[in-house]
C-alpha cells in the first residue's frame, strides 16, 4: 500500500441537483449519500474518504445552495459555509442542463481564499458546444485553478478528476485510518436510507416536512435491531405517510430494510413509527435535537 504523504479537505458545493451526492458516491466507489431527483436531498455535510495514490482526500457532500426559506435551510447553508472554511479544496459542481448560478455562489467562491476546481457535470446530456461556451463563461468570472468535465452518473473522468483533486492537496500524514470511509455512524445512514424511501414515493411538501431519527438500533448476534420514528409537521401528513391500512409505512419499511441489510451485511429487523411535531423546520430546539447546527 502506498504511504499517504499528502492529506486535504475536499468541498463539493453547488446547486441543487447538480449531482453532488451522485459525484461523492463515484468518487467512493460504492453508496453512501443518498441520491434523488427531489431537491434538498442532501441536508447534513457528509464526510467521504478516498485514499489515491499517495493522498488521502476527505470529501464533503453538502445541501444543495439555496436562499434559505426556514430555520433548516438556513443551518443547511451553514453546513455549506463551514465545510468551506475548512477546505483545502473545493469544487464547484455545476450541471450542464442547469447552469445558472447567483452571485452568491461566487461571492463565497471567492472568500474562500484556496483552490477551486471547476466540475462541469452531467456532460452525457450536453454537446461540445455548449461545454465549451459554459467553460468560456465561468471563467470570465473567476479564475479556477482547473477545469474538468465528468458525468458523475457514468463514472466518466472521476479518476482523472482525483488526479486533477490530488495535486492540490497538501502535504500531510493521513487524517483519518486508510480504510476507513466516512466519519458518520450506521445511525445516521439508517435514517438516511429511510429518508430516501420517503423522497422517492411521495409528493409535494411530504419529503420536505420529514425528518427521520433513529430510536434504537442495538447489535444482537447475527441481526441488527432498528426502531425509527418519522417526524412530520401535520396530522394530514402522518395520514398520507401511514397509507390506507399502513401500506405506505409498509412499503417504506420493506424496501429501508432490504437496503439496510444489504449495507450493514446483516439481517435487520426494522420498526417505523410515524409522529407529529409542529413547524419542527422553524424550531430551533427541535432541529438541535434532530442533529442540525452541530
């Protein structure tokens, strides 16, 4: 195995959708950021750890930018600010098909004050033309320290992209053990996973109004014991969320735990129960409680 002489921070930041977590996932080489096209999807900054080479990068998969609407999006863009300011690195992930960005972005591009790599994604959907025009554009507003382009989705470029991530980094002994691939308890992907089942089967205001905490989750020989609860704002929602004779909670509960047992390698015996808890997004001790601002 070669000697990790080099170490940094790596920070992936852009809209939402722009396939941040769909990137860290390629960048792994294996799940462990949930992925769906409902915005918002990502709503902590999860830690991924990728050893090339001779450097250990420690990325950072952040919620997507936006003009924070609630308390939870506005310690969601707080999770955006402080990944940053503790970067090394940062990319700018920026989907071809949806490539407007506020100023905003590149005001905080800016303060950054470290290297900040250009990621032009999703290029499969695209042509050379517009790539070409999108490369002319965004260089007109900063100067990046490299430009590169990738489909995410694919797979397409990403080990040239961690050439591109390593040549950037420090030199530093590794910050986390070589095998060693995220800093986030199985707790937190448990929720994460039932989240994502949620995001995928409901509509409208539902997936936003969620929050998913993991009661219980106790290791027995040979199956792992898991109690969730989902938080929702409103009484209606708890409705739709159960389904007519709890089909939809069992429908969620089905496939969380075909994932679950596939990511823990174990048999897992889940149960979700669904509870209320008015306006929780604009509550500051409930999203304290729920692991927001930490």
């Amino acid at each position: 195995m070669t000697a990790i002489t080099h170490a940094g921070f790596v920070s992936i930041i852009g809209k939402p959708n722009a396939g941040k977590s769909t990137l860290l996932n390629a960048l792994l080489g294996q799940k462990l950021a949930i992925t769906n096209p409902k915005a918002q999807t990502t709503r902590h900054r999860i830690i991924g750890i990728v050893n090339h080479g001779n450097c250990q990068m420690v990325f950072s998969d952040t919620p997507g930018i936006i003009d924070p609407a609630y308390k939870l999006q506005q310690q969601m863009m707080n999770a955006v600010r402080e990944s940053m300011e503790d970067a090394d690195v940062v990319i700018l992930l920026v989907d071809v098909t949806d490539h407007e960005l506020n100023d905003q972005v590149f005001e905080m591009l800016r303060l950054s004050k470290v290297p900040v790599v250009l990621v032009l994604n999703k290029i499969d959907s695209s042509d050379e033309e517009v790539v070409k025009n999108l490369i002319e554009r965004f260089s007109s507003e900063m100067d990046f320290a490299d430009i590169i382009t990738t489909s995410a989705l694919l797979k397409f470029n990403v080990e040239g992209l961690k050439d591109i991530l390593a040549s950037h980094c420090p030199e530093h002994p590794a910050f986390y053990p070589e095998d060693q691939l995220t800093d986030r308890t199985e707790r937190f992907f448990a929720a994460e996973i039932i989240r994502e089942k949620i995001l995928t089967h409901y509509q409208q205001e539902i997936p936003y109004s969620v929050e998913v905490v993991i009661d219980e989750f106790r290791e027995k020989k040979e199956l792992v014991k898991i109690s969730a609860i989902i938080y929702v704002e409103r009484d209606s929602q708890k409705v739709i969320i159960i389904g007519k004779g709890g089909l939809g909670l069992k429908r969620i509960g089905t496939e969380a735990r075909k994932e679950l047992e596939q990511f823990l390698d174990c048999k897992v015996y889940l149960e979700i129960f669904v509870k209320v808890r008015d306006k929780w997004r604009n509550d500051d001790l409930q999203l304290k409680r729920f692991g927001y601002g930490e």
